[in-house]
C-alpha cells in the first residue's frame, strides 16, 4: 500500500507519525500493511536563507519528530537543545535576533547549506540528511526550487517573509495576502507527481490551510495532478471544536476570506466529484453539527476524535483516515 | 607611535598581546607609550572554506587571544568551548572529521562568511567581527583574495590544503613545497601597504618562517613595501634552543631547505642593508652563539629571553623588539 501525504511541519509531523506507527502496526488498532510505503510531500513556503543556512522548518520538525528526536515538550526543535552558536550571532549583531536557532539545529542547517552550495538540488539534500535516520517515511520537500512565502501586510505591497511575520510578529500584523515569491517558475521535486499518481491513497495532514497545505498546492502542476489521481484524497480537518489546534492559522484563512471551521475549510478545499480535492473529509467529535455541510457539498465526512495527544491517538487517527478512503 | 606586527596564529597571538601590554603601560617594564598605535598583517594562507563556513584560524586566534576569549590551557579556540554542532555534522557525514570546530567558532566562521556572502571583503568583515571586543589592536589580513596555502607532496604535484597536511597529517608527510594558490590575482588588503609605509618600526612575529611569514611575503606588493620602508624591522626568531617553540614549522623549514636555528631563520629573511627584510633580530639567550653569524650578515641581533610565558614575559620580549630598532 502506497500512502502519500501533503504535510507541513508540527502538526503534520505528529500525524505522519501517526500514520507510521498504524502501517508498522505499532498498536493493536492499527490494521494496516506493514509494507505501507509512506511519502510526505512537505512544504518548503517557510524556507530561507539565514546567516547563509538554510532553514527548512517543516522538514526539519517532521524529520525530528519521526527519528524521535525531537522537543516533545517545548513542541519544535531538537530534544536537549541548547543555542550557543546563537548567542555569539548576537553579539556579533548578525542574523534575526528574534530567529533563535539551536546548535543541533543549525547542525542540519549547515547539512543542507553545503549540499545545496554543492550543487545538489533540495530532495537529494533531504534524502541524504534524513538518510542518518530510520524514519520509514520518504520525505519529499514540494519543489527544489526556492518558492519562499511572503505576507502582503499593506495596499502599497509591502510585504514580510512568513517567518518575520509569524514569528517576530505572532501574526498580529494582519495580512492582505500571501505571495509565494517565485512560484511561477518553480516544478515539483522529482518523484512528487509519481507520489501523487501513484498512491493507493492520499492524506491531507492537518496542517496549515493557507500557508503549508495552500503552499503545496501552488506549486504548478501539483493541483492538476490530486485532482487526476486514481487514489481517494482524505483530508483531516486542522480546525477542533471550531478553533485551530496551535499555531495561528486562523489569521491566514481570516486573510483569505475562510472561517476558521472544519466545514469551512472542507469546502476550500473542495470535493473532488467537482472538481476539487477531497473524497473524504475528518472533523472532530465537537464538530459534528458540521457535516452536513460537509456532505451535501460531496464529500464523505467522517466524525471521529482528530485531537492527536500521544502515538497511539495519532495512530488511531491514520488509521481512521485510511478507513476513510474507502 | 605606529606599530605594524607581521603575525601568524598562536605565536603571533601571544606577541600581539604582549606589544599590545607594552604599549598600554601594563608591567613596570613597559616603557613605550601609551598611545601607540598597534596593526597586525595577518597570514590568511591558512584560510578555507568548510562545510559553507570561511575558516580564518590566524585572524580568530589573535582576535580570541586579545580579547581574554582564548582557551589558554589548550592553547587554541574559545575557553569554555563545546563542540555540539560539530558532533551532528559527522553524524550527517558531513565536513572533515578530523577538523572539529567548536560552537563558539562557528559562531564567528558564520558572522563571517555572511558578511563575505554579503560581498564585504575579508578586511572590512573582520573589522565588523572584531568590533565586537576592545581588542585594542587593528586586524588587517595581509589580503582580501582567497589565497590559500597548499602543500605539494609528490612529484607528479599532488597537493593537500595546508590544514590537511598540517591538522589531519600532523605535518608527517614530507613536503616538497608550498604553494600559495591565486596569489598571482592576489593584492594586499586596504590599508595593509599604508600600514608598512606608514610604520615607525616594524615587528616580524615569531611565527612560522613558511607559512605564516613566508605567505604574508609572498603576496604582491607586500616584500617590496617592506625593503621601501622607512621604518626598521625587526624579527622575533621563532627557533629557541634549536628547535621549534611549538607546532611543526621544522617540517616546514625543511621543505625551504633552511635548517632549525636562529640564525639560518634570520639570513632567510636576509638583511635589510642587503635587499633582505631585517634591521634587527632577537635571538633567545640559549641560541647566543648564533648572533656571530647574524650580526656578519648585516643584522642587529639582541640576545634576550624570548619564551612568551606569560602576558608579562611577552610584554618583555616586545619592548626588546621596540628597543632593537634603535
């Protein structure tokens, strides 16, 4: 069985996490293949060059949460992380002093950078970094190319890179728009439309709707290719009890115009008997007044506990949206 | 009063704290003013680019010395130092595993090959580096060009990066000679040939002969500065006792085909009367049967104690260098 995910980074890293431990059978719910071959098509719209490293953020968080190396605690980053190599960035007034990066994280960076400097595009970089690992899920970055995401915050066009915004400014700066800076010549990495076409089924993990799922989505070629593919596409709904689960999310769908609902985002997304993505959508138990909507739009809509507290709920999760797709 | 010290790394280091000790009046001792004016011409030969990172050993070395940030039990890099980044990179199979670098370093390597990146040339970096500490003592590399040091080991002109051969090798492998790649394009950095012109005496760390010195020189511009001079020069022989204070600039002399002695040091910088670089020459008190030869070669030699044992040793050995100018 071939599973294909579209993934950002936290959220997305704990699901993927969810969907390893059901196609390993890690729990009895589990009821999966282990032969379950699991690739994650990430996001890359959070990229940048920093100080000369790049930053892959949902790469990174997903990498290190299925090698169990990541900060379960503090939710992002590398387990006994300590930010050394930062602090003399600023003393040396270097960098983004609002952008803290860890040793063992900027040890990933220079990984990356040195590839990349190397001439080696991104998905081979990413094959090779997470090569140190058993991670038993194909990590695939959306595109090699450098397609960087950035918040319009007024009428004249100024705008942010996404990490500015999100992370210096918390999101408070409200957003017009989201620009992916250099999206029109930008392809999908090798092996991420076979990803697509090939899959048995297709996941929407519950990330980001606008800047990590919306991201992927618009890279050329990568719209055309979901709503083409044989597999069922299930989505599994980022918004619990009519709220996002972390992050900020609801100011990005607020700056396109979508409730921050499971309905609502449901129908963003679109069903796929017209023309949109999803063969099936996953709201939580809270949210169940929603599905009717969901429904009478054509997409099969599963009610079903989403919140993903430890492996095992994630694994119940994975295994829930896999039922789903029929 | 304008100071310009040739300098390579450690040894070098060390000296530059001790003319910087004399110059503020720090020991009884000290007799010169207070408002001298310090330039260290630092060697870059030893420079490289590793795993994305410019690597400048001569130049941080000093700056990590003059600032009180130096291990000195250890003799090189920052006190305090961890070594966390570097054990991800081999984990990563990344880099050279036999050239560590600590956090701290990288810290600086990355402040610094940001500011490259930015298109700043090494000095105008090192200046914003150095910056951060009252170092006291003006960094210039001896050039802005990447002019790296490569040591050739066999017949047919095989070559190794002279951190290679030095670090990885321990200076084991015979050298045939050492060549300097790019110093044909290679012109001395802003300020470098104002600060030999402009100097009222001009010091020669006792730094290795080869490739410390030796490189300095052998950038255009910079010997014919020197022997155009007004200012005396006098050198600080890095030989005590007959043999090398520290490190393996014996293997490096070897290759020259000069011997391991004081005086065969000084006649290969020659006399300044002759065409040569030297006024003057310190000779260690254990090498005074070496000043005969010296002096009858046209230099000034001053049989003093050179071993730098501490800051008020090197303050010492630094106002006998003044002194021998006359």
């Amino acid at each position: 069985m071939r599973i294909t995910v579209l993934s950002g980074g936290v959220g997305g890293a704990r699901f993927l996490r969810g969907v390893r431990a059901w196609a390993r059978r890690e729990y009895p719910d589990g009821a999966g293949g282990s032969t379950a071959e699991i690739t994650a098509i990430v996001n890359t719209g959070d990229d940048m060059w920093l100080t000369g490293l790049r930053i892959s953020p949902d790469l990174d968080s997903i990498m290190y949460t299925l090698a169990g190396a990541n900060d379960e605690e503090r939710g992002w980053g590398r387990v006994g992380e300590t930010e050394r190599v930062s602090g003399e960035l600023r003393a040396y007034d270097v960098g983004w002093p609002w952008f803290t990066l860890g040793d063992l994280d900027i040890g990933t960076h220079l990984a990356r950078s040195h590839f990349l400097r190397s001439g080696i595009p991104l998905s081979e970089a990413t094959a090779r970094i997470t090569a140190r690992w058993d991670i038993g899920v194909r990590l695939l970055p959306v595109t090699d190319s450098e397609v960087e995401t950035h918040v319009v915050v007024d009428e004249s066009g100024t705008s942010q890179h996404f990490q500015e915004w999100w992370t210096r400014y918390r999101a408070s700066v409200p957003a017009l728009r989201f620009v992916q800076e250099g999206v029109e010549s930008a392809e999908p990495a090798p092996g991420v439309l076979e990803a697509i076409a090939d899959a048995d089924v297709i996941l929407i993990a519950p990330s980001n709707p606008v800047v990590s799922i919306g991201t992927i989505l618009g890279i050329p070629g990568i719209r055309a290719a979901l709503t083409a593919a044989k597999a069922p596409v299930v989505g599994v709904s980022p918004i619990i009890n009519g709220a996002v689960v972390r992050g900020m999310a609801d100011a990005c769908l607020q700056a396109i115009g979508v409730a921050t609902s499971a309905d609502a985002v449901a129908l963003h997304y679109g069903a796929k008997s017209s023309g949109g993505l999803l063969t099936a959508w996953l709201v939580d138990t809270s949210d169940a007044a929603t599905a009717e909507t969901i429904s009478a739009a054509g997409i099969r809509t599963v009610v079903t506990p989403l919140w993903m507290r430890d492996v095992p709920t994630s694994s119940q999760l994975a295994a829930d949206a896999v039922a789903a797709a029929g």
